[in-house]
C-alpha cells in the first residue's frame, strides 16, 4: 500500500444472506466488498485491522488478521455481524495529487 490514500466508506447495513445466483452458496456477501486483493480498513470489536476478503462457499471472510486465520463478514452474537463496527475500502492514491 502507498501513500497517499483515500478511503471509501462501506455501508455495512447492505450485507445479505444467500447468494443472488445459484453460483454462490449461502452465508454472507456484500456488493461492494471485493475479492481481488483490495485492502480495506476494518473496525471488528473496537480494534482497527487492515484485511482483504476472500469469498468461500459459506460467506464473505477476512484475510491477513494477525493471529485470526479469518473473521467472517456476519460473525457476531447471534451471527447477525454485530461486531463489525466499521468497514472502509482503501483507495491508493497518485504520487503526484
């Protein structure tokens, strides 16, 4: 990641169960969450993390938390994605802004 860098707020409330196409399986996803290597900022329990996501079959899940093999995109009490508190994709920026 270089700097500088934007970041673009993304709307947790949009998160959905099941899959829109037969393609996906159940779990979690969420239209402007990328799979491709995109960096987002993340507040999960009042700590801040830097992640990528990946999608498997049962739902959207982090990468790259230290110690955490993955946290999933609905993990929370009661599976409702309760302790996803905010969520930003970073957006890198030109050198020469």
């Amino acid at each position: 990641m270089s700097f500088p860098f934007k970041v673009k707020k993304i709307d947790l409330t949009k998160r959905y169960n099941g899959s829109k196409d037969s393609s996906h399986g159940c779990g979690c996803r969420h239209d402007d969450i990328k799979t491709d290597g995109t960096n987002y900022l993340a507040k999960i329990t009042g700590k801040w993390y830097v992640v990528e996501f990946s999608e498997m079959w049962y739902g959207l899940v982090t990468n790259s938390i230290p110690y955490i093999t993955s946290y999933q995109l609905d993990y929370g009490p009661d599976d409702d994605g309760s302790d996803w508190e905010e969520l930003y994709e970073i957006i890198e920026g030109d050198k020469h802004e």
